[in-house]
C-alpha cells in the first residue's frame, strides 16, 4: 500500500519525502510542496548516547556474548514447567512473608506516593486483617507507616491491578518442574471477580466478605482438590486456550473454563458438603478472569527461570504500580528500571473517560513479558470487542511484538498466524533500537480509591525504563 | 494475483484464453499456443435443462415470490430459541418412538443398503435392547427385519455419524421459545466420547456397558442438574463458543467447557451421591464433542422453524446416512432429494487413508445447514489441525459459503472476519447457478462394523441431491 502510494505520488510533481524530521516536512508543507511522508525512526529516536551504547553492544566480542546469554535465558525460559501444585496462605508459603507486610505491584512504592486504587487496596487489606475498624482509621495506619510495603515481585509473587497480597491471604502456589529450575515457587492471591474488587481500589464491607469467603470457603477447598488432583500444567493449560480465543491477559474465557473442568470433579471428590462445592463453583463459572491469577505467576515462573544469566539482555520483569512503571533484565535480577505510568487507550465504560483513569497498575504485564497477552493477541480476536480497536489491530501487534523478542514458543502459537510461536523474551537493544516500545493489554482503574475498573485497552511502558536499563546494561556488561 | 498473472501473460504472445473449456484448451496447448487459463464454469455446470429451471425461477413474479418467501423462512430461522430444557427416554419424548424402532441419520435405508458402521451400530443397538444376545444373532434378526429403521430426521430428531437411536436410549430435549414456533421440540441422544462408540459402528462390550452407563447415571443426573439449573439458551452458548475457537461441527472444546461450567454446579447441587458426581462430570470432561450432541439439535429446531414456507429454495435438511446423501428444502418439507454419499478429503490417522473410510455418514451436516460447521470455520482456525489444510483454508471456505446463503446470522459471528455473521441459509438456486456445493466438516467411519473413526476431513454432498431438488422446485412453483 505504501508502495502503490509512492508510486503515485512519484508521477506528480513531487518535491520532499519526509523520513520524520518533522520540522523540515511540516516547513515543506507549508511552502506548498507534496510531501511523501515514510514513517520513519532514527535507531534509539536519534539519541547519540544511546546510539553509542548500542555501537558498544553490537562490537564484538560483545554481542556474542549477549547474543548467546539470551540463547541461555530464553533456554532456561522455555525449559521451565510451572506447575499449580497448591493453594497456601501468604504468611505461611510466600518466602519473607511476614506480619505487617504487605505486598503490591509494581516496582517500590510509598504511601506518600500510591495512588488511588493502590491507596484504596491498601485500606482494604488492613481492614481485612484487622488492624483498623473503619477506613479512615486505616488510613492514618497506612500513612504512618503502620504497614511495610514491598513489592510482590521481591517475594516471588505477582499481583493483579493494585496486586496487594496481606499475610492472611490465600495464594496459589506454582512450582517449576523443569530442569535447573526445578524447585523455583511463585504465588499469586485469588482472582475476586469483577465490580467491587480489592484491586481496583474498592474496600467496602462487601469486598471483604468476599475476601473473607475466598480465605474460608474458597481457598481450603481448591487446596483439597488440587490434592486429589495432583498438579496442574499450566503451559498445556494456556497452549489450549491460545487455541480457544484467549491471550492469557484479558481475554480468559478459555483458561478459566479449561482450569474449571479440571478442578470440578476433583472438588467434588475431595469434599462432601455439596452446598460449599456448588457456592464455590458457582463463584468460579460467575468469573472469566479467574485462571489470570494463574497465568500471572506461571508467566514469572517462566521468567524468573530465565535470570541471572550474565550479558543477557532479555526482560524478566514489567510491573506497574499504578504511579511508576518498573522492568528488570534477566541480567541484573532485582534492579529495577522505573519512569511515569502511563494512561491506557481503550475502551471506557459509560460515563467513563481518560479523565477518570488511573495510571497504569498492576503486575499483569508479567504475561506480556513472557509472550501472551497483547503479544499474542492475534491469538485472541475478540478482544477487540474488549480493548478497542480492530481484528487487523490484533494482528498487527502480535506480528509487530516478533521484531522486538528474541524467539517463537514451540508450544504457545497462534492459530491465525498459521501457528507460528507466541513472540517471546523482550530484547532491551531492540526495543531501544527499534523505537518499538512493549504493548501491553490492560484494565482501566479509576484514580479514586473505592470506585473500580473503568475500562480496558492497550499502553505502553515509559521510555524512561528502556534508557535507564539500556545505561545500566552497557555498565553490567562493561564490568564482568 | 489472477489479475496480476493476466497482465503479465498479455505482455506476451498470447494466443488462448481459457474458459473452462477444457478440450480446447488442452488442445491450444498441445499446439504450442499460450495459454491463460481463467477457472470459470457455465452457471449450473452448463446443462441446458437447469439453465432453463434457473430462468424460469429468475423469471417474475416468480424471481420476488422466493426471494420473499426465503426471507420468511430465514427471519423465522432467526426467530427460533432452542433452549436445552431436558433428559427424557427415547421411548417417552421421542415422536412416534416405539418398542422395535431404531432410528438412524440420513435419508431412508434398509439393512440391504446399509453400510457396515450403520450396521454395527444397528447390531449394538439391538444388543443394547436386549432384542439378541450375540452380535451373530443381531445381524440375523436386523436382516430379517426385525426392527424397523426409520431416518431421525422423521421425528424431529438428529443424530451424528450412524445415529442409531433405540428406544430406551437417553436423549437430550431442546425447545423452541422464540415466536411461533414455540414448542417445537427436537432431540439426540448423549455423545459417548472418541474411540470405540456405538456411533461409529463398534458394538463390543464396552460399547455396551458404557450406553448402559449413560442411561443409568449420567442422563438421570443431567435431567435433575437441569431442572435445578432451567433451559439453557443453546444460541447464546454457541454464540460464545464461535468466539472460542469453535465451529460447532467437528471443534466443540469451547462449546463442551461452557456447558461444563454451566451444569456442574447445577449437578452438585442436584446430587447428593459425591462419587457420582465426580465420575459424570469426569466423564464429560473427558469428551470434548460432548456439546455436539446439543449442538445438532439445536440446529434442528432452528431449521424446523423455517419449514413449510411455499417458495422457499432454501435448504432445511443435509443428512447422511453412510449410503446416501440427502437434502430437504423449505418448502417441500420431509421430501428427500439423494445421491451417493461422497469419500471424505482430509487427515487419516496412521494406518489408514480413504481406501479404508466409509462413504461420508451422520445428520451432523445439519450444523453446515444451518450456518455453522465449515461455514463458520474461519472462527475455528486450530481445526486445520484435525480436518487439514491450511489456516487460510479455513477461512476461505466461510467466505465461499457466504456466496451460496442467503444472509449473515446477527448472533452466530466469526471474530477472524472482522465479526462477520455466520453465512446461513443455503439457497439451492444459488448453489446450483454457481456450481459451488457446501462444504461439510466431517469425521470419518472405518467402512467395516466395529473399527470406528479413522480420520476427519472435508466432504461435498453429490450434485445428484441439488440437481434433483432443482427440478422438484420448479414442479412446486408452479404448482402454487
């Protein structure tokens, strides 16, 4: 198309092709020349820093190294075998869980600086765990400091949205049964369903009686039947949702109607009273999202699989927490690479627009880390009916999300591609040199604690993690 | 790309363009010409004797009569609400269903005709009935007529690949509550699951012991989970599952998780035996074609809807019963039009290929009849994986059939085509006139008694059925 329209353009008189100096061809314009706009980026936006470190990575000996680093963490990644092995509570299997902890998505955070969802998640989950009696009361605690707060990705935990995990709560417990990594542990809480939830921001008193239930109905009886059951493979799991319209991030009909037919007769196995078994099915089947908090800490296991391996310069980490934006590289596990959230494009619920957005929260983005989500959203063309945008939208970005990862997964692929490998491992030197940042598919929540999602649709990462890594990667690579 | 190689051979010394005219052609060729082969065939394949039907039906005010008359009978398609509203015995809710009648797919057959997977079927089924107790015994009385064979389709109900129906079978009961046509019911026995099945011919005893199974406990405790749980809306279920990678023929893994999760708790709460529970809802989830058997009769009722519109040319009926093919047409309800059932193209699984498949058998063409199946295989990319070909087979063969059907279903959409409706409404005028038959999605029998399914592929039904219906149209026009 863009040919045909060069073509044309080529017969006419034509005096200025614009290579996105926008200065010159908006000058151009209004001199009265035609102009043929070609979308083009300088590599690293032009920046000669940057152009500089990545000359640095692209001499060799380097970018062997790199090159081959990224076989081995990519490797390692598809090497991992998350498992669902058990449904535990925070305090007693999330490694350093302590009271007073809790945790939250995203890179660190301070009262001072939490949003609303993340402030309203917090009030909730002191309220659960009853170290307040009223919200305002639980409040003053937060903004005294009455709670620590880490994030869950220092304990090997994810979380959804405001993603705040309280010591008292259940999480799903995923073991990696591959190779090396065997033995590796990842938790995520429970998914609470839509509306009023916990980690949009809401925590009135039915938010906790639904907390409350999913600790003393829910959680004990998945933990029962997972033991009848034995281990759940959740890549076999989401490689058949692929297959079944889902991308593993909003879109989860598929995942959680697969994970429901697995859990049913075990559950009705392993427990007798079949009031609780039919309340508690009922709550799963009344919940799409439910397998998400599974996906979530299958996608860090396989990535956390994935560090620690030197000159690596593929992404392990991408979470927000609703005021900054926060990634890691498989290199360098622990450090984090922060800058502004950014507001979602999408689709919002009636009544609701930009304006009443929060920044972009939550450790979801631990799915599009690892290939799924808005990577593999050609995967899932009824999401577009969700997020926004078209069927070609959808196509594009899964095939777009290839130029900047370094592989295809053999067992994640995408039907409407012709099968091909969910696009998989962020490389940070394509994404810098490319300008091609990360897309990532999300909820909405609004600014306000206590109201909820406002809608969903696609966001990008901040530029500022990719510069402040790609700085500190060519110092990690310097100094080994 | 025609467009384009046409061009580039008219550059050339282009001596022949061929229209379909096959001597000629091979003739130019033969004598050295270039030639451009354009693949273009005769409306109705050029007989002179359904040009002139096809004339006459263009014909007005004949052309407006059917034009309206087809929009009657595809609004009152639309109209129809097949709900699942229950269980019964074949016995009981079965029209016309009496003690030493089987029923079968396809149009009419005697056991002369029959083909060994429909015969084994019989044979099983008459084991079944306790009408004999050796398979020899069976065969002897099925020769000499010793049950009555009837096709489902004469009472309202369908059944996949040999569908042999026998009195004390359980049957799935599915209710229109749309408009005027509220209250018709049709019916089809409970999928058994793959591998050694009545419906493919085998009439071990496993075959045996697993009907009886599915009479004594799973049909009871899907009746008492349905009345605890109401009708389902069958439409809204395929709707979702069309969205999950499903066409509703021959990939039902959407459709069965979606009624998993709607009967499973229904069940628990229904049934109070636990181990029973369990070891239904195994079995259920141990099929992913169980919802196939829903799916056919709810295509049924929505057909049954559109009957007895005079004028119609809109087909009702595509069955098969391993011998013959046939066809119904709106208007001319139970008028059976045949042809000699086809071999199916396809994925043979190891050990066999088309020597050893059974001509094309079942009543599941009902799903193609009316909009789903091969019509809706855009929606089910991974299927090419099970029936073959590529992904872009798949969807072009939803874009082929919307050239001979008569509208787009509002419900029924298929996200890979931007959410285009389901083509729906086969126009026998349309499929004669431009020499394209419908395309079925389909299993395939091993042709010997016993053996069971051997592949999946695509299959056409004859000309013979279209041709023959073409000229009993134009007898009832002009008959009106």
């Amino acid at each position: 198309m863009k040919l045909e329209k060069a073509k044309e353009l080529l017969k006419g008189p034509l005096n200025v092709v614009g290579l996105g100096l926008d200065n010159i061809v908006e000058g151009a314009k209004a001199a009265g020349s035609t102009v043929l706009d070609v979308p083009f980026k300088p590599p690293a936006g032009g920046d000669p820093k940057r152009i500089g470190f990545l000359d640095e990575l692209h001499a060799e000996p380097l970018a062997s190294k790199i090159d081959k680093a990224n076989q081995e963490a990519l490797s390692r990644f598809f090497g991992s075998q998350p498992n669902l092995v058990g449904v535990g509570i925070a305090r007693e299997v999330v490694p350093g869980m302590t009271d007073g902890l809790f945790l939250h998505a995203g890179p660190p955070l301070t009262w001072e600086k939490a949003s609303g969802p993340m402030r309203g998640a917090i009030i909730g989950g002191i309220l659960l765990e009853g170290l307040a009696k009223t919200p305002e009361e639980a409040e003053k605690l937060a903004a005294s400091g009455g709670v620590r707060l880490e994030p869950c990705h220092h304990h090997h935990a994810v979380g959804p949205m405001a993603g705040v995990m309280t010591p008292s709560m259940p999480v799903w417990i995923v073991e990696d049964k591959g190779g090396k990594n065997a033995g590796n542990r990842t938790f995520c809480t429970l998914n609470e369903g839509l509306g009023k939830v916990l980690r949009y921001g809401a925590f009135s008193e039915e938010v906790i009686v639904r907390l409350r239930f999913m600790a003393d109905t829910l959680a004990p009886m998945l933990a029962k039947a997972l033991e009848v059951r034995g281990p759940i493979d959740l890549k076999l799991l989401m490689a058949q949702a692929l297959q079944m319209g889902d991308e593993g991030h909003n879109r989860n009909r598929a995942g959680t109607s697969l994970l429901f037919r697995e859990l049913a007769p075990a559950m009705v196995k392993a427990v007798g009273d079949s009031e609780k078994v039919a309340k508690v099915l009922t709550f799963i089947n009344s919940n799409d999202h439910f397998i998400l908090n599974l996906t979530m800490p299958m996608a860090k296991c396989m990535l956390m699989a994935a560090e620690g391996v030197p000159y690596a310069s593929m992404l392990s980490v991408m979470a927000r927490n609703g005021t900054e934006f926060g990634i890691q590289v498989a290199s360098m596990p622990g450090k984090w690479f922060t800058g502004p959230a950014q507001i979602v494009r999408g689709l919002y619920f009636p009544g609701y627009d930009e304006s009443h957005a929060n920044p972009d929260i939550g450790d979801s983005a631990i799915t599009e880390t690892s290939g799924i989500g808005a990577f593999c959203m050609a995967a899932a063309p009824a999401i577009v009916q969700f997020v926004g945008g078209s069927v070609d939208l959808a196509l594009t970005t899964s095939r777009e999300m290839a130029r900047i990862t370094l592989g295809r997964n053999p067992i994640f692929t995408i039907p409407a591609l012709d099968f091909l490998g969910a696009p998989t491992g962020i490389d940070l030197r394509k994404v810098v040199e490319l300008n091609l940042l990360p897309t990532i598919n999300t909820g909405v929540a609004h600014k306000d604690a206590g109201i909820g999602q406002v809608g969903a649709g696609l966001v990008n990462p901040p530029w500022e993690c990719f510069h402040g890594a790609l700085e500190a990667f060519v110092e990690h690579c310097r100094n080994q």
